[in-house]
C-alpha cells in the first residue's frame, strides 16, 4: 500500500506532531509528514520540525483577510504536495468551509475532553471546573461545526480529588500522544470506516 502524503498543523508547543513524528520513525505509521504549517510564527513545534528536516510553512492570519482566502492560500501549497491527511495538532484556527469540503473525511483534530462534552478552547478547565469525574481526550474528523464530527476514537481519564485544571490536562496530554498517533495509524492503513456518524475499524 501506497504511503500516506500527511500534513500536519499546528500552532504552539507541537508536542503531539512529535508523538506522530516518533511514531512514523519509529515505522509504525504507513506514512510521511509533507507539510508542517503553522499560523503562528513563534510556534515551538517549528523548532521541533526543523530540527527534524522538517522545514514548516508560516501562515499568518491577519484580522479581517477572508478566511476562504487565507485557506485557499494553504491549500495551494498542499497541493503541491499531493497530502492525502490533514492532521490538526493544535491548531488554534477555525477552518474555513473550502478546506473542509475539498478535504472532508480526511482531516483529523484531537480534542482534550471526551465529546460531545466541553467543545471550543480550554476543554480541560471547563471539565474540570463543571466537576466531571472522567474526562479524556478524542480523536475526529473535522466537519462545518466546532469538534462536531465523527468521533473516531476517545481515551477516558480519571480526575482526582486532588487534581487541579494543569494536573488534569498534563495526564490527558499524556494520553493525547498515545491516541493520536494510533488514529493516524489507522488511517494510513485504510482502516477506518465511517457509517453516518460512527467511524468503525476494519478488520
Ligand atoms: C492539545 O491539548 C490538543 O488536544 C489541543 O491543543 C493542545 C496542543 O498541544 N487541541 P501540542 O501543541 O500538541 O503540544
């Protein structure tokens, strides 16, 4: 089977591209990241890449540029590359409905909580503050909503009395970079099935 042309997004630390990375040199993942893009300069997985042979692409967002237009810009430069998997590892932008429909069912998000609970930013404070006793992280594909789409596969994780809203994410974050990698795994392996909004593994 033909290797996965994988781009992966991202906008801070990047540590889940580093998961995904390790686990591709590691050979455990029919695929090759392509494109490393980021909408934010400083982003800390830009060094990560780099330091890998990864050379990232800055996108800058600018208030007010149509966000069809600014993804057009993207998606002319994937293009060039011939991705097959958009991975969203952390990135802070919404995408825009030309990206999602030119590449539906083959962009993924990871999510720090279960869904459909505690959608949108800082998912592990609002899990912990609403008093949750599980909460965990979730791997789905992007659709026109906000951590809408099918749900491919969640890790649970247990919040401790004694945990506070860093403890708790430091301990889904952990499962983050088991999960994610496992997901795109799957993936390049032509694995995952979706029926309506259940994505099923094939055997
Ligand atoms: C992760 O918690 C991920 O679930 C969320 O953003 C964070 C990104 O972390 N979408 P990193 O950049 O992968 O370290």
């Amino acid at each position: 089977m033909k290797k996965k042309s994988i781009a992966v997004f991202i906008s801070g630390r990047g540590s889940n591209f580093r998961a995904i990375y390790e686990e591709i040199e590691r050979g455990n993942i029919n695929g090759e990241i392509v494109a490393l893009i980021s909408d934010n300069p400083d982003a800390q997985g830009l060094r990560y890449g780099k330091e890998k042979g990864i050379e990232g692409r800055v996108f800058q967002w600018t208030r007010g540029e149509p966000r069809d237009r600014f993804f057009q810009g993207i998606m002319d430069y994937l293009d060039q590359r011939g991705v097959d998997l958009i991975v969203l590892a952390g990135f802070m932008l919404v995408l825009s409905k030309n990206i999602i429909e030119r590449y539906r069912n083959r962009i993924v998000n990871i999510h720090p909580a279960l869904l459909p609970s505690f959608p949108g930013e800082e998912a592990q404070r609002q899990a912990f503050e609403y008093g949750v006793k599980y909460s965990g992280c979730t791997v789905h594909f992007v659709d026109e909503g906000v951590d809408t789409g099918p749900i491919i596969q969640q890790r649970v994780v247990p919040v401790r009395d004694d945990d506070n809203t860093e403890t708790l994410a430091a301990r889904i974050l952990v499962q983050e970079h088991q999960l994610f990698p496992e997901v795109v795994r799957l993936f390049c392996e032509d694995k995952l099935e979706i029926v309506g909004r259940r994505v099923l593994v094939k055997k």
